[in-house]
C-alpha cells in the first residue's frame, strides 16, 4: 500500500486526532508566516529592528506604541478567509473526530471556519487586556487608536492577548494542549517551522504510532515522524482527510 493510502486509512479509523499547527496553515488564506522566503521575517522594514525584537516583551515596554503600530500594520489581517486546509478540519470534527486543534497562530481563522476545539498557544488577536487593571477591550477598540492605546479605566497600556517572545505560554492551555496530545491516536503536524520552543516540544507528549507531518519544507522533527509530506497543506490535508 501506498504512504498516502497508509495514512488516509490511519486517519479514517482514528478516534482522536490532534492537529498541530502553524503559520503555513493561514498562508493560503493570504496572511504571511515569519520564516518562508516570503515570510515577515525576510520582508523589507525601515525600523533597523528585528521582527523578533518587535515582538517581544522588551519592544512592548520600551516603545508601546512603535509595538502597538508594528502588530496593526504587520500582523491584523482583517480580509482573511479561511482556506482549505481550515476546511478539512473542519469536516473531521463534524466526523467527531478531531479532539483537538492545538494552534500557535494569532489569527483566528480555525473558529471563523467553524471548529470549535481549538487551543491558541499564542494567544490571539481578537482580544485584548490593560496590563494594570486587566480591563478587557476588543479587536474594534484597539484598531480605532493609532500608537499605544490607553485603558478608560485606569490609563494603563492595552496590549493584545498574544504571547510575545520571553513571555510564558498561557499554562492552562499549554496543559490541556499536552493531554490532548498524550491520548491521540493520530497526531498531524502542518504548516509550521517547528524551531519556536516550547511550542515545537509539544510533540514529545505524543506516545501513538501514527505521527503525520505536512511542510513545505523539511524541519528538524522529519526524522521523528511516521510519515512526511513535503507540499501544500490546501492540497495535501484535504486529500488525506476526504
Ligand atoms: P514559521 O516559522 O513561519 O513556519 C511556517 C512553516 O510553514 C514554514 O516551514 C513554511 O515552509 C510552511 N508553510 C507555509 N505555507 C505552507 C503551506 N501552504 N503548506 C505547507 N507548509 C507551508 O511559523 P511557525 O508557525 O512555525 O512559528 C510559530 C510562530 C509564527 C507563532 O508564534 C505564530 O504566532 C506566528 N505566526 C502566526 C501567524 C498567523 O496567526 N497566521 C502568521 C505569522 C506568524
């Protein structure tokens, strides 16, 4: 039998996939990943900055509205549909098979799909929150300022729910990502670099045989995994999963 008949008859007869994402998913859906040739980090930016400088913690208290401006212009894609591989999700929770959707993207784009199982590592770019009074805010409040944006309450700095660099993962969802992925039977692997930690070391938890990984390109866990494919998640997922 063929690699991709393996696997599509692995995934017909699972009971509980996770699905591990990242950036690669959402490219299709228009929005750029960090590390492709085409990515925000290979992108022009007059700042003398580093994009990972840029969003870190450090940018954000040292210059909040440069911070502020940088995650407006270069992050909020407010047009994006969700693409493809959203879709094939999707169908696999209808199929109540999917437990989960363990996400690093900021974007959103699983929930407007219509999947309900998802756990954002990073955060996300819907909410908001003053660092000093925790008041919440919304995507529509924080797009109206232009530079930092000040809490009604108290004055405070807005910031959005988002895991910055040197910032700690929200642990709640990070625990339920790791039981999540201790009892899947299935666990697929797409669109993403797999170097940003402690994201990447998720996959150590998983303990099954069937270990799917879909990249465009190769990254450092190939080895690791029971079957690759190296490709366009749109075309491949939805191939493994109808
Ligand atoms: P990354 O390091 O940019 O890696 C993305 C990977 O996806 C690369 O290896 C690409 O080759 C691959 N890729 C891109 N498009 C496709 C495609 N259509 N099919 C298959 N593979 C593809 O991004 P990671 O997610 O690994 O890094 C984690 C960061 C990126 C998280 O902190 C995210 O918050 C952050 N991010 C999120 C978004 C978003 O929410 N859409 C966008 C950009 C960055």
């Amino acid at each position: 039998m063929e690699k991709v008949d393996i696997c599509r008859e692995r995934i017909r007869e699972a009971r509980r996939i996770v699905f591990f994402g990242g950036a690669g998913v959402s490219t299709a859906s228009g929005i750029p990943d960090f590390r492709s040739a085409t990515g925000l980090y290979n992108q022009q930016n007059d700042s003398g900055y580093s994009p990972e400088y840029m969003l870190s913690h450090d940018f954000l208290v040292d210059n909040p509205a440069g911070f502020s401006n940088y995650i407006r212009n270069n992050l909020i894609y407010p047009d994006a549909k969700p693409n493809a591989c959203h879709r094939a999700l999707v169908a696999l929770e209808k199929r109540g098979q999917l437990s989960a959707i363990v996400t690093q993207n900021i974007d959103g784009l699983h929930q407007i799909a219509g999947n309900t199982c998802v756990l954002e590592i990073h955060g996300n770019l819907r909410d908001y929150y003053c660092t000093n009074c925790a008041s919440q805010y919304s995507y529509d409040d924080f797009m109206k300022v232009n530079g930092e944006m000040h809490c009604k309450v108290c004055g405070g700095l807005v910031r959005p729910d988002v895991t910055l660099y040197g910032e700690s993962l929200p642990q709640q969802t990070l625990y339920q990502a790791i039981e999540e992925i201790q009892k899947a039977d299935v666990l697929i692997v797409g669109g993403t670099s797999l170097v940003v930690y402690p994201a990447a070391g998720l996959l150590q938890y998983y303990r099954g045989d069937t270990l799917i990984l879909i990249n465009r390109e190769e990254t450092p866990t190939d080895r690791r995994a029971d079957f690759v494919f190296h490709g366009d998640l749109c075309e491949i997922l939805p191939s493994l999963v109808d």
